[in-house]
C-alpha cells in the first residue's frame, strides 16, 4: 500500500464513514442505505487519483496498490 499524501476534507471524511456505518441497512421498500464504494469512486474522481485509488479511512488519506 503506497501513500499518496493526498488526503480528503473532514466533512468528506465523515461522510464516507457514516455510508460506511450505514452499509448493510435497508429503508422502507430495501432501498439500501449507505454505499462507501460508490463515495470513494466519487471522492477519486473529484481529486482525480489515479482508478483503483484507495481511501485510508482512519486520516482520509488516499492509498495506491502500487
């Protein structure tokens, strides 16, 4: 696991982990809840890392596999 040194906000940082806390959960009707991938995938686009970028979700850190 290679650092990036790039790392998220706090308020993003907190979102991710709510969807991450939620995941599992269903509403009314089994709309699934929270969804971590999806968020990451968002985040990875928006501070354009490379695809396949991880997040370190105890700093917010971004993490490569390379």
């Amino acid at each position: 696991m290679k650092r990036t040194g790039t790392f998220i906000t706090k308020e993003e940082l907190e979102g991710v982990r709510i969807e991450q806390k939620t995941s599992g959960m269903f509403l009314s009707g089994g709309q699934p809840m929270g969804n971590p991938q999806r968020r990451v995938k968002q985040l990875v686009r928006k501070y354009d890392m490379p695809e396949g970028t991880g997040l370190d979700l105890s700093n917010g850190e971004f993490v490569s596999n390379e």
